[in-house]
C-alpha cells in the first residue's frame, strides 16, 4: 500500500528537486546531503527522483505487458487473478500503457472498482522495481478533481508490480462532444477544466507528455478526466530509437520538440493541449500525419503550417464564424513550432480563453484600438449600435493619425528641454566643466539637487511650464530618494498644481504626480494621506493602464503601494487583492521584477494566518533565487528569512531553524554588521528557540535585537514592539513574571499608539500579556484582554489557525480560573 506523502512532506520535496536538478551531476549528492542535514527520508525522495529525471525512458511505460495477447493465449493466466486486494473481472482496453484491467477490491474491508495496470515479472528485477516506485510516489501526489487518482499499488506474490488506478467509466473528449453537440461556449467551458487540471500537474512538477482526446475521458455528468499522467518519459532522440520514440506518445498531439527527441517541457504539454483545442472547433487535427513515415512525420509537424481552425472546420457557416478571430489566434498561438513562442503556461492560455468569453481582449491578438472597439460593441449590444460604433472607429482612426505626427513632435521637444536640465544640474557635479561646479570642489547630490531646484524658480523655463512642472516631479523624487523628505513633498505639490492648470486634474501627467505623493507618504508612515490619494484615484489610474496611457510597471508598482497602505491600517483583505492583481500584471509584463510582489502577497498571507498558501509560494520563491547566479540573488536572504517565520508559525521549527540562519548569513556577507534585516531575522530565530523550549538562546538573541533596535530604529518601528512581546513571553517562561509584565505592557502600548484598532499584531500583544497575567493569578486584569486578543483574531485571520487556537486555549484558562474563583 502507498503511503502517501503529506503536501508539507511533497512541497518541501519538490523545492529541494528543483535546486538539485540545476547542480552539476557529480556534485548533487554532496548538494543533497548539505540541505537535507541528516533527513534521510528527504534524501532518498529526491536522490530517486534525480535518478529518475536522468533516465531517458519511462519504466512503467516501455515494461508494461501486452496484455491483450496475453490474455488471448492463456485467458486463465490473468482472469480472476488477485493483485494486492484486486481481483481481476475482465479486460477494458488498451492504450499507450498496454492493456488495462478492470479489477475489484476483494479483501472485504470496502466495494472499490479500479482499472489495473501490470508490469512484466520477466522484468521485474531491483532496478525497475525502484523506479517504478519512484513514478507511482509522483502520480500519488497529484490530487485533482480531473485527474485520475491513483488508488494503490505494489508488487503481487509472483513480483509483478501494478498500479490501481481510478476507474471512469466515460466517453472520450470528442466522442462526448460530438454526441452531445456541444455549441462552442459549451466546449471552452469543458476544455477550461481540463486545463486546470494539467496547471495543477506543471505545478507538481509533473508534465503529462500524451495529452490527446482518447486520454480525456468525460463522465456521465459531464466532468472531464485526465488519465495516464506523469507516466510518459522524455525519450531518446538517436536513430536507434526513433520508432520506440513514435510509439511513446501520438504524433498528432506531439509537439516538435517531442518528436526531434529534444527538451520536453510544459511547452510541450501546452501544444498538445493546442491541438486539443484546434479540433474541439475545428473537427479535425490541425496536421495530418495519419500513415506516414516517421521522416514525413518530422517535416509536417517541423515545417507545415495550420490552416486557421475557422477556414476548415467542419461545421456550419455560423459555427465557423465564431471561430474567426480570437479562437483562430489563440488556437495557433498554441500550437506555434518554437516553444518560447507560445503561450507562457497553461494558466496564460486559459486565461485567453476567458477573456474572450467575456468579450474582452486577449493576448494572442494585436490589441488595436478597432479591436478593442469591436469588443466593447460585443458587450453593449443594447447600447451601441454597429454601424455607428465603426463610423467613430473610422472617423477616430483618421484622427488618431492625423494626430499623432504633433503629439509626436511636441513630446520629442520636452524631452530634449528636459534633458538638456538634468545635462546642465550634472554638470555642477564636475570642477572646471563651465557647469558652475568649484575648481577642486566635488558637488554632492544634494548640492546638485538644491541648486536644480532653486533654478526651477527662475526665468530658464518661463516660456516651457510643461518643461518646469516636469522637472519638478523628477527632482522632487530624486530628493525622496535621498530621505529629503519635505523638500520632496514641496516640490510634488508644486508639480501637481502646474500640471492640473496646465493639463486638467484628470491627466495621465498629474495621476502619477499623485501617485508619487501617494509614495511619500506610505514612505513617511503618513499612511491616511497615503490611503486618500490611493482611493480616490486609483480608479483612474487603473483606466489609464487598461487604455495603455500607463505603463504596466509604475501601475503595478502603484498597486504594490497601496497595498502596503492596506497593510499598515489592518485591511489584509484588501492588500491581498491588490497583490494579486499587481503579481497578474508584472509575471505578464515584467517577470523579471514579479519576485518583491509575491514575496508582499506572501506577507499578506502569512498576516491572515493562510500558512499553507503562504509556505507553498515562499517555497517556490526560494527555489527560483537559489536557481539564479549569486549576483542575481540578491533576495535570496530576505525570502529565505520570510519562509523561516511561515515555517515557524506552522511548528516546523527545525526546518525554520535552518532556514534563518543560512539566510542571516546571506545578510551579513552582503550588508554591515548593524543593518535591521540582520536583526529581524534573528528576533525570528529568537522566536523560533522560544517555541522550542530553549529559554536561554532565546533570551540572548531577543536582547542582542533589541540592543540593535534602540540604536537603529527606535520604539515607533513596527518590530520593536513585536521584539519587546517576545522578551516578555520569555521572561514569563523564565521564572520573571514581573519584569515580563512591565514589558509587555509597554509593548501593548506601541501597539495601541501606532497600529489601527483591531490589528492581529495588537491582539498577539494582548494575548501574550493575558498569559502572564493568568501565570500572576489576575484572572480579571486578564479576562478583557484575552477576549479581545480572541475576537481580533477570529475577525482578521479568516481561518482556523494556531494563533486563534492559542488564544482559544487561553481564553478557556481563565474562564475556567474565574469559574472556580469568583472572587477573582
């Protein structure tokens, strides 16, 4: 019987995978035995998967019996024969495993029906047996509602390895489509779910390498099942193997990649899902290779290109029509012969397919303004009438491009004035450049900043105040930047009221104005001017980016801003939404800078007490850093630091353990012995001691953070006071519940002053001081206090957790005391 892995067991496999597979081959085992410090578990899962990856074919698939055969010479071999606790009833098919059986459970504990799959005895030998475990801990991972589970499996008596899997007794994709007549909105939405499953794969870094319709089986009330995944291996790509290559998977639904014998990837999955997809509206493959040679094979799939799905479908005019347009791009999207070309995941092709559904823009189509028209005809058709709508497209067309040539001018001379400014402020920097610098002196940025300020006021600009007010947002950000804050804000303030009398208070100039007034404030811990700017606007900026008048990377950031904003006033719900709507945008217009707003998100998740959701995208951060050269990772310590505090907040205190202090000597390698990430990092590994019962660590790495603390920060920073709670807590444990008191409560006091009402870190405060309150036997002081820590953190954590169950638990404590103590 397979025991499975839990999901905190298999992420934490998976991410030490993804490390290892990037090492050099004869250094992983060394690699291994480093990061799994003693866990030999841990050590055996991923040294066999390793194994496994390097391997060019797939056991269970190339081994498994040609059942049919067997069963048409020597019936009584197999028929009512037990495996593990099957009993075999009859054959139902072939496929790229062999023959399957359908099976029975017959050891009387419960009725279970499951369809058998038997590897050869003659092959059976240590090897192949270790292997074959090794692909049936991967599938017993995957735990979808359109995936086929795996039920069990093992070794019969006679050395037979089997897998019993999930029976569905269904109709495949196109044979349920077709009798059914699903119109084609019936089709995505099927289609939608089979692409969540395959998503749910890739992220368990599975790839299913044999999508096709006849491995999509649909139930009788119409859900969709994926069979066979993670069972198909990358091949060999020599001669000698070129025909064991064709018979690994169908050429029809293999991808180019997959056919040549090179890399198989998610790409590779996302082009058969195209294929998938093409015939689900077409009727028909968009290749045909049916009957040719391997070499006619490789020159279709290689160098023909699909005709659009819309001009050879099989259906009716009014179907075709549908398909014209964004069903055509996004069926060729998927199926493009270069990887990279195609859509970036499988989340990203689903996501087109929703867009149109909606009738908005998708990615795989140009996103012109007549494009966009003809989508907001598409959802005002009560509204807007057609021939109008394309009489203004037209009409706006024209004036669009009449247009263009002068805004294209006038921008061209701002630019330039602006230029020649900033050219003019460095030049104060160089001695003897004639830009006013002093012979023998060099100007500060400061020097150069207040000068190009004072200049602004001058007569230089009169006759240009688009130029002026310009210049005045850029070096009122500059001196943000260097912590000048008021003369920051002066000048924004300045820029603003210029550009509104120059442009209108609407403007896409004055918006970001704002929002860089908006960032000053979130900067200074003004955080209700912050939030003002951020709701009365944010609106317009959103409107301003979905028209393409923003870029991508200053609204997302905005969005990041606003969200932190969110944060500091206690409304974790609605930094969440923000996050993820700031993460949408920069995966899908700047990957490269997505890793700070997942890492915020992944904050925000671990604030409301989503551990697991937290844990697993920390996990998947930290691989991805350790994964990029050492001058790339810079932010490998602060997200190894971030998963050490989810860790811990989960009890996974070893394992938090090492993660703070491999990442508080990242820190120290790359900053100064007295810079503050250094000592958060060990006030969590302070914390971490103390939840271990080593009271003594503890209370040396609390006072050595709070020393850094007083001297660095002072008591307003929003750790001091979550250090100052964790002195307290340990105090209490070491036998001083007087001095803990008096801590604590000067940390509820920061708290109070500086959070919103309601806040969790305000109700951990609370709670902490209740507790040794209920240890000094002041059963009524602490009563208000643990009711309070309780609702608090019922209202902000969302879901049950072990800081609601900690505060539960000491709530009950002094209900029970005040029960038996009236008089207390």
């Amino acid at each position: 019987m397979i025991r499975k892995m839990t999901e905190p067991d298999w992420q934490q496999v998976k991410a030490l995978f993804a490390e290892a597979v990037e090492q050099p081959v004869d250094t992983r085992i060394a690699f291994l035995e480093r990061r799994c410090r003693g866990n030999t578990r841990l050590f055996d899962e991923v040294s066999s998967l390793l194994a496994a990856s390097a391997e060019p074919q797939n056991l269970i698939e190339n081994n498994v019996i040609d059942i049919a055969s067997k069963i048409d010479d020597n019936n009584g071999d197999y028929a009512q024969q037990r495996f593990g606790n099957y009993r075999i009833i009859r054959e139902i098919g072939s496929g790229g495993m062999g023959a399957v059986f359908l099976a029975e459970r017959d050891d009387g504990e419960f009725e279970q029906t499951v369809a058998l799959k038997i590897v050869r005895q003659s092959i059976a030998d240590s090897e192949m047996l270790a292997r074959f475990r090794r692909e049936r801990q991967i599938l017993a991972t995957l735990n979808h509602p359109n995936i086929a589970a795996l039920h069990d499996g093992g070794v019969s008596q006679k050395g037979e390895p089997y897998l019993a899997m999930e029976y569905v007794d269904g109709t495949t994709l196109t044979e349920y489509c077709d009798q059914n007549r699903l119109s084609i909105s019936d089709k995505l939405g099927l289609f939608l779910k089979i692409c969540s499953a395959v998503s749910y794969a890739h992220r368990n870094l599975v790839v299913h390498r044999d999508i096709k319709p006849s491995n999509i089986l649909i139930t009788s009330s119409g859900e969709p099942k994926l069979l066979d995944f993670g069972l198909a291996k990358a091949f060999e790509s020599d001669a000698s193997t070129t025909q064991t290559a064709l018979r690994a998977f169908t050429p029809a639904y293999a991808s180019p990649e997959q056919i040549q014998g090179g890399n198989i990837t998610t790409a590779s999955d996302v082009y058969s899902l195209g294929v998938v997809f093409y015939e689900l509206l077409a009727g028909k493959k968009p290749l045909d290779v049916e009957g040719k040679s391997y070499e006619e094979v490789l020159e279709t799939i290689n160098h023909t290109e699909p005709a659009k799905p819309s001009s050879v479908s099989i259906d009716s005019g009014d179907s075709r029509q549908h398909l014209h347009g964004d069903l055509d791009n996004i069926a060729l999207v998927a199926i493009r012969k270069e990887p990279d070309r195609r859509f970036g995941s499988v989340e990203d092709f689903a996501k087109d397919i929703e867009l149109h559904l909606a009738a908005r823009p998708i990615s795989a189509r140009p996103n012109t303004f007549s494009y966009r028209a003809s989508k907001f005809v598409k959802r005002n058709r009560l509204a807007v009438a057609a021939a109008v709508v394309v009489i203004i497209s037209v009409l706006t067309g024209l004036a669009i491009s009449l247009r263009q040539g002068a805004i294209a001018r006038r921008e061209s001379a701002k630019s330039e004035a602006v230029n020649q400014y900033l050219q003019k402020m460095l030049l104060t920097a160089i001695p003897g450049s004639g830009g006013g610098g002093k012979k023998g002196v060099q100007a500060s940025v400061v020097d150069i900043l207040n000068q190009a300020a004072a200049r602004l006021d001058g007569d230089d600009l009169v006759s240009q105040p688009d130029v002026r007010a310009e210049l005045r947002q850029v070096i009122g950000e500059c001196y943000v930047t260097q912590g000048m804050y008021g003369e920051g804000e002066r000048l924004l303030l300045t820029a603003v009221d210029e550009q509104k009398a120059l442009y209108g208070s609407g403007s896409r100039q004055t918006l970001k104005t704002e929002f860089d007034l908006a960032t000053l404030y979130l900067t200074k811990a003004e955080y209700y001017k912050s939030l003002e700017i951020d709701e009365r606007r944010i609106s317009e900026l959103r409107d301003e980016f979905q028209h393409q008048r923003i870029e991508p990377v200053f609204f997302a950031g905005k969005l990041m801003d606003y969200a932190l904003v969110c944060r500091a006033l206690g409304n974790a719900a609605e930094s969440e939404l923000l996050l993820r709507e700031a993460v949408e945008i920069f995966t899908r217009w700047a990957p490269d800078s997505v890793d700070s707003a997942r890492s915020l998100l992944t904050l925000i998740l671990l604030d409301q007490g989503k551990f697991d959701e937290a844990k697993s995208a920390q996990q998947e951060a930290v691989s991805r850093l350790r994964n990029l050269p050492e001058n790339d990772a810079s932010g490998l310590p602060s997200a190894m630091t971030l998963l050490g505090s989810i860790l811990m907040e989960k009890g996974e205190l070893k394992e938090a353990e090492a993660n703070l202090v491999e990442a508080e000597n990242l820190y120290r390698k790359l900053y100064g012995s007295d810079n503050t990430s250094i000592y958060d990092n060990i006030r969590l590994q302070a914390q971490v001691a103390y939840l271990a019962g080593d009271y003594v660590s503890a209370e040396r790495k609390i006072n050595v953070t709070l020393e850094n603390y007083r001297k660095t920060s002072g008591p307003k920073y929003i750790s001091f006071a979550t250090a100052l709670t964790i002195q307290g807590l340990i105090l209490n444990k070491r036998g001083n519940a007087s001095d803990a008191e008096s801590v604590l409560r000067e940390a509820l006091r920061l708290r109070r002053e500086n959070l919103p009402k309601g806040h969790f870190m305000t109700a951990l405060t609370e709670g902490a001081l209740g507790e040794v309150l209920l240890e000094e036997k002041k059963l009524t002081e602490a009563d208000p206090l643990l009711r309070e820590s309780y609702a608090s953190l019922t209202a902000s954590q969302k879901q049950e957790n072990g800081r609601i169950k900690s505060a539960r638990m000491r709530l009950e404590r002094v209900e029970a005391g005040l029960g038996s103590n009236p008089s207390n």
